[in-house]
C-alpha cells in the first residue's frame, strides 16, 4: 500500500553504501563529473546495529495502522447513522401516510422520504470516503516521516564508521587523493589542500603524486584547516575537484530523500 523501508535490511544497506560512495565531484562552474572511490574493502563487510531502524519503522507502522483504524470506524459509524435516518424516514413517511389518508399520504411521504434517504446517503458516503482519504495521507505521512528519519540515522552512523576507519588508519586520504587527482593530472598548476592531520601522510607521498602529474613544478600541497581528515580539495585554473567527505555525504542525502515519494 505504501512506500516502506524495511527497516534492518535498509537500514545496514545504506550504510554501507554510503562507506562506500566517497567520491570527488570536478567542478568547472557546474558539477561535470561525478566517479566512485571506494574508502576501504572493510567498510563493505561492517556490522551495524538496526535496533533503532526497526523500532521506528514497527511504531510508524502501528500508528498508521490506528489512524487508518480509527478511520474506517468512524466511517462505519457514519454508516450506521445514515442507516438510522434512513429507517427513521421510512417510519415518518408511513405514519403521515396513514394520518393523511393511506394512498395519497403514502405516496407523498414515500417520494419525500426517499429523496431525503438519497441525502442521507450520499452524505454518509461522501464523508466516509473523506474520512478514509485523510486517514491514509497521514499515514503515508507517518511511514515517510520514519523513512526519512531512518535515511538521517544511517548517514550518522556511517559518518561515524568512516571517521572511525580514518581515524584507525589515517593512510585512507592517499588512495582518496590519487582518484581526485586523476581528474586533474594533465593540469599546469595544481594546488592540493588536505586537513593538518593528513598533511605530512600526503607529503610523504608526493613524489608518487608528482610522477602522476609528470611536473614536479605543477602540484603544491598546502593545509586547509577547514578540510577534515579523509578528505581533499584540488585547485585548478580548469575548476575544483571536491573531495570533501562531508560534500559526498551531502549529495548521498539528496539522492537518497530523491527516491522518497
């Protein structure tokens, strides 16, 4: 009936999908590229806790499942009223028959009772249809909220488990900045920024950059404190290659809400 994220299977699937989808974006005025970096092989194999997800998908589940309820029992309700009047006119067009004289009183009662039964009726099922339509948009409502609220849940915790990988293995930047690299390497000046952390690692490794490049005189690494561990960013005069964890993060958040009805 509805969109539903399963919330264990999803849960761990986003996840991992997000470890594994740190990627540089090339940018030359607009977004032109857009290639995976896969972080690390480990990160594909991580265990993770859905306890959460799956609390919040059940709960969502019960309360749509009460609205809708709640819904169907107030239409049958008005149902049931409608039946009511109903019975009523027919006993109210036969009394009047009856006082008025049997045939005439009969036919004129019957004729009003039956055009006031049609608007009984036609009410009650408008307003049931109504009833039932409001309750299952706030259902929908409800499971999108937990699909949304489960999407949030799995990038912090992926977030969590790739700045644990780096924080445990701090060698991850260099692969990261070889891809972004790749993009650029035909470029006559090349300015590459990476977080103070992973300064002296990628410093280290400028010899195999520069052979990358071909100009030992084309790549300057400097530090950009507003870069965090992980990550880097590439200036050229051709356009920037973001690098950045956080913007990758950002741009799997978008596409993930996209698919979200």
């Amino acid at each position: 009936m509805w969109h539903v994220v399963k919330g264990t299977k999803s849960l761990a699937n986003i996840i991992r999908f997000a470890c594994m989808q740190v990627e540089p974006l090339v940018l030359n005025n607009n977004i032109i590229v857009d290639d995976n970096i896969e972080v690390s092989k480990e990160l594909n194999e991580v265990s993770v806790d859905t306890s959460v997800a799956d609390e919040i998908i059940a709960s969502a589940q019960e309360k749509a499942a009460a609205i809708i309820d709640e819904a169907k029992k107030d239409a049958n309700q008005r149902i049931n009223e409608a039946n009511q009047q109903v019975e009523h006119l027919k006993q109210q067009a036969y009394d009047e028959g009856y006082q008025k004289g049997y045939q005439q009183g009969v036919e004129q009662g019957k004729q009003s009772g039956l055009e006031e039964m049609q608007s009984q009726i036609e009410n009650a099922i408008d307003r049931t249809q109504q009833i039932l339509t409001l309750g299952e948009k706030e259902a929908k409502e409800m499971i999108l909220a937990a699909e949304r609220q489960i999407i949030e849940i799995a990038l912090a915790v992926a977030s969590k488990v790739i700045a644990c990988q780096i924080e445990e293995n701090p060698m991850v930047v260099l692969p990261i900045v070889k891809s972004a690299l790749e993009k650029v390497k035909d470029q006559e000046q090349i300015v590459l920024r990476v977080s103070s952390a992973d300064f002296d690692i990628v410093l280290q490794a400028k010899q195999e950059f520069q052979n990358m490049v071909g100009r030992e005189q084309a790549l300057t690494i400097v530090v950009d404190r507003t870069i965090t561990a992980g990550s880097c960013v590439i200036d050229t005069s051709y356009g920037v290659v973001d690098a950045k964890i956080d913007t990758q993060f950002d741009a799997l958040r978008k596409a993930l809400q996209g698919v979200l009805p």
